[in-house]
C-alpha cells in the first residue's frame, strides 16, 4: 500500500534542507523498496506569495489526504511587516492546530563526534540523549482573548492567555509517560506552579497521570530551574514534558548543547501517530540561498517520520547511522566545523548521507 508525504519546503533555508532530506528519502526507498510517494504544497511565506494566505485550503486538503508531511522552515523579514493575522507564522500554527498535531517530540541527542561543538564542556555533555515533550496546540500561543487594545489613557496594552484544560494536559502527559516506558522510565514536568494557576492545574493532572505509569518516576520542576539545570547538569533528565511557550524556550536552550540547532529533528504528533516533521531550528534567512545550511536536522526529521508515522523501522534506522557514519568521515557544515574536519556545502553533506546509505 502507497504512503503518501507531503512535502512543505517553506521559508528561508527551507527549500535547501529539504530537498537534501527527499534526496535521502529516494535513496533509501531505491534500497529497500518502499512505496512511498511524495506531494508538493506550500506553507508560510511561500504561500503568501503565491496565494495571500499562509496556509491555502489546497495544502490543508493535501496535508489531511497523507500519511506524514516532512517540512522545512517557515518565516523572514520579508513578511514582518504584513498583518499579523497572515504572517507565516499562522500558517505553521493553523496546521498544526487543523491536524490536531498535540504533541512535540524533540529528541536532545549529543552525538559523540560533535561532542567538541558543544557550547558546554564534553565532560558535562557526554552520552547527552533527553526526549523533550511539549504540548503544540494549547497554551498561550493559542489562548484567547489575546490582541493590542488601547486603554482609557491613551495608553497600547498587549495581551494573552494562558489557558489549559484537563483533557489537553491528560493527553499530552500520557505521550511522555508512554516515551519514558521506552526509555530510562523518568519524567520531568517543568511548569511555574508557585505563580501560575494554569500550571498548578498541570502539576495536578501530571500527578493523576503518573498513577497509570508506576513503573516510572515523576518529578517536577519550576522551568527557570529547568533552564539553569539543563545548563549545568543537563544529564539528569531523561523525558521532559512541558507546555507550548517553556517547550519552546527549552527546547532551543538544550539545541546548544547538541553542537548545533541544526541537528535536532522534531516530530509532531496526532492521537494516531499521523505527524508533521521537521527540524528545530527556523528559516535562517540570513544564509538562505548560500548553501551553508546544514541539513542533518531535516534528514534526521525524515528518519523520525520514517519511524512514527510510516512504520518503516529498517529505514530509520539506516538513515540515523549513515549521519553518524558521515560524521565519523569528519564533514561538517559551517555550523558544526571544527579545526581538523572537512568543511561542505549543504548539498554536500546530502550527498555524503546518500553515499553512506549505499
């Protein structure tokens, strides 16, 4: 039977990192017969140009038609000064939101070959594997009211709400509880308890959650703890679970201590596995066309598709260690370059992907 991916360039670098991840994904489907297919759409900045709006109904329509959609980067200054209701970034929180894509997986991995681009010491990095789980369809990017009104004086006040029900926490709770069974059986909630009452909900909910998972510990943490501890012991967590805006902070925080922002993949999930996937890191305009941008992210991003959304364990697996394999051969983009190692171009560092998978 076909599986079918769409494929949302986007933004930026966009366009570059992904097609080095759709070289990688017909190389390994050459290799081990996969029916794959693949669609072409257009999200974010892009589909402004092309349509007004940063997500047409055309992609919408594709996205719900396939079985996984792999995703570059969205965003510029381009479009910073448009009304805010179309920037691009609507358009990467409309899909996540009309496909109800819950649950963040951002794996923090340190491959040991990297270990010296760490902003850390190896020492304190070394062995690094954290499973950051954030909640992508609820909280304050989401909660209304939200808006800039003018006060009685004369006086612009912005605003927005934190706001999480129950059944949001539930289920995205249940997503980190069932990742750590396959892991090192720990859970860190992060919230801001001792001065936010959406966050004492989420405490309590995670509490009633853990009940169902005995087997694994759960502990909690105030998220500017969490920010400092990922900083100075980032080897104590094992699975974080968080909401939408700490997710993201912390996420990009523990980025850095991989080598490079543009090695960790993501993975955005639905309640039956379907997700959108693509790497953590934005649309770099300010090296967009220059082939600098280092595309393992993406490629990595593939590999996760491959694994929870398609079923295709044998190709994730390869994919994963022909970027370690290409790693060990000492190349390196800009990013993740170090004294000794070979410098290469985007499409270079694709190439070489593709070369270790044959």
């Amino acid at each position: 039977m076909t599986k079918n991916v769409l494929v949302l360039p986007g933004d930026g670098i966009g366009p570059e990192i992904v097609a080095e991840a759709v070289k990688v994904l017909d190389a390994v489907k050459s290799k081990l017969s996969l029916d794959i297919n693949t669609v072409d759409g257009l999200l974010g900045g892009a589909a402004i140009d092309a349509a007004g709006v940063p997500l047409p109904e055309d992609t919408l329509a594709k996205a719900n038609d396939c079985d996984a959609i792999l995703l570059g980067a969205v965003g510029g200054p381009k479009w910073d000064q448009i009304d805010p209701a179309i920037r691009p970034e609507k358009g990467l929180l409309g899909i996540r939101s009309k496909l109800e894509l819950f649950g963040n997986l951002r794996p923090a991995i340190l491959y040991p070959q990297l270990a010296e681009a760490s902003s850390l010491k190896p020492e304190i990095v070394a062995g690094l594997d954290i499973l950051i789980v954030r909640e992508l369809t609820g909280g304050i990017y989401f909660g209304q009211p939200r808006g800039i009104r003018e006060l009685e004086n004369g006086e612009r006040q912005g605003y927005n709400t934190y706001v999480y029900s129950e059944s949001e926490i539930r289920r995205i709770g249940k997503v980190a509880f069932e990742s750590a069974m396959k892991r090192d059986k720990r859970v860190c909630s992060v919230d801001k308890a001792n001065v936010l009452e959406a966050t004492i909900l989420w405490r309590e909910v995670m509490e009633e959650v853990a009940k169902d998972y005995p087997e694994v510990e759960l502990s909690h943490m105030y998220v500017d703890n969490a920010a400092m501890q990922l900083v100075r012991a980032p080897k104590q967590f094992d699975v974080m679970v968080t909401g939408n805006m700490f997710g993201d902070i912390l996420s990009d925080a523990a980025a850095m201590l991989t080598g490079s922002i543009g090695m960790l993949p993501s993975a955005s999930l639905d309640a039956s596995g379907k997700g959108m996937y693509e790497p953590c890191h934005g649309s770099a305009p300010d090296i967009a066309g220059q082939g600098i941008a280092n595309p393992l992210a993406t490629i990595l991003s593939l590999a996760m598709m491959l694994r929870y959304s398609l079923a295709e364990l044998e190709a994730a697996d390869q994919i994963e260690a022909a970027v370690s394999k290409v790693l060990d051969q000492g190349l390196r983009t800009a990013d993740i370059h170090s004294e000794g190692m070979q410098k290469v171009s985007t499409s270079e560092m694709g190439d070489a992907v593709v070369a270790a998978l044959a």
